[in-house]
C-alpha cells in the first residue's frame, strides 16, 4: 500500500541555503525510538562548473568531475552506502528518484520560512524516510592558509572559525576547495510527522588538485552530519 502524501508546490523552488546565509538544522528532541528500517531516497547531484551557486567568494574551477565519478548519481549512492553501513543502527535501502517525485513544502525556523523536500508518495514498508534533495557540488581555487585558519569550522560555513585561525596558515600555496550542499528531511511514514530536517554543507581541501578521495570525504562528512544525533546514527 502506498501512502499519499500531497504537498503545495511553490512557485519558484529555494535551496534551504538560499534562504539564510548558513546551514540550519533542526534536530527533533522527541525522536528517539530507532525505526526497524529507513528508505533513503536522493535526486541527481549538480555539478556546479561555475559560480551559479555562491559556495563561496573565490576563483571557480570550471573543469568537470572525475571520471570515476561519473555517472554522479551511481557514485553519490554507492559513496552514501558505503557511510552507511559503518554509521547506521538499522536496516535501510537507498535509492535515486527523478526529481519530479520530490516536491517542496515551507516551515518555520529561527522565525525564517525554510523549503524542504518531500516525497510525494512513500511505501508502508519502511518506518522513516530520508529525502536528500538540491544536492549541489562545486570546488574552486584556494589558499591553504585560509583553510588551515577556518579550522574546525571549515564545513560549516560559520564564520567564527575564521576569524579565529587566520593568522596560523601558510599563505602562497594554494589548492583546491571541493563542497556539497544539500537539504534533506526525515519522516515518520505511518504519522507522517517531519522529522529532523534542514540543509547541510561540507567541503574538503586539496593541497593541489582535487580528486575523487576529496568528493568522498566530503560526501561522508555530510552525510555523518545528516544522521548525527538521531536514532538511525550510531551515536
């Protein structure tokens, strides 16, 4: 049996990270009884080529992905699994959707309006549901001191790490800078209460250039993220 679940589409789809200048995260308090199975699903990843999507300020690389990561969508779910299956305390599947099966609702964060995506039909046979969508990939050109300064802090996109290790880098040198951002929120099919929800973003830095093994660590940082701090996650 299939569970319908219809939501108001908006006119115009907003990345959770186009409504406020960071990441935000919601974590449910009140979800602590670890489901008996999960169901993952994603839409493809975009690569970014250019400065479309305002990552960050800096000098775009406008070269594609890696072969080995192509097609994007095969490496995104065999990556994501391979987190998985180290991290998760439950039984779960993964599977890629087209995009027209996800659509986007609003809620209220930090008094701001945040879109988030939400499968338009999901299977009784699953007790959560993850939906991973908006998943944009970019890198560019930067220096190793400014991301030695940023510390901790680099993935997050706070600003308070920066400000903090700036003078402890080596400036001159430089590499490149691979991020991914997406938003994502967890469901309880048979309530159909939202879950824990919200955008995440994650980088990783290349002392020369990027390859697969930067876009891997980044993709599992994210993911770590994602599931931290809920019952599926092996806290």
């Amino acid at each position: 049996m299939k569970l319908g679940i219809k939501f108001i589409l908006f006119a115009v789809v907003l990345l959770l990270v186009g409504c406020s200048s960071t990441p935000k995260q919601f974590k449910d308090a009140s979800w602590t009884q670890k489901p008996a199975n999960m169901k993952t699903v994603f839409t493809q990843p975009v690569f970014v080529p250019d400065s479309t999507l305002s990552f960050w300020k800096g000098e775009y690389v406008k070269d594609s992905l890696p072969d080995e990561m192509k097609p994007i969508s095969d490496w995104f779910a065999k990556n994501l699994d391979n987190t998985f299956k180290f991290n998760l305390s439950t039984h779960y599947s993964i599977a890629e959707v087209a995009k027209d099966q996800v659509s986007s609702f609003s809620v209220k964060l930090d008094g701001e309006d945040v879109s988030l995506p939400k499968l338009e039909s999901m299977s009784d046979s699953f007790e959560v549901y993850l939906v991973i969508d908006d998943i944009s990939m970019g890198k560019n050109v930067k220096s190793s001191g400014m991301n030695a300064g940023m510390g901790p802090n680099m993935g997050s996109g706070m600003g308070t790490g920066m400000g903090v290790g700036m003078g402890f880098g080596t400036m001159g040198s430089s590499g490149e800078n691979v991020k991914i951002i997406a938003r994502y929120a967890f469901f309880d099919v048979k309530t159909r209460k939202l879950l824990n929800f919200g955008s995440v973003e994650k980088s990783h830095f290349a002392e020369k250039k990027a390859i697969e093994h930067d876009w891997v660590d980044a993709l599992r940082d994210l993911a770590l993220e994602i599931i931290g701090q809920t019952p599926v996650g092996q806290n």
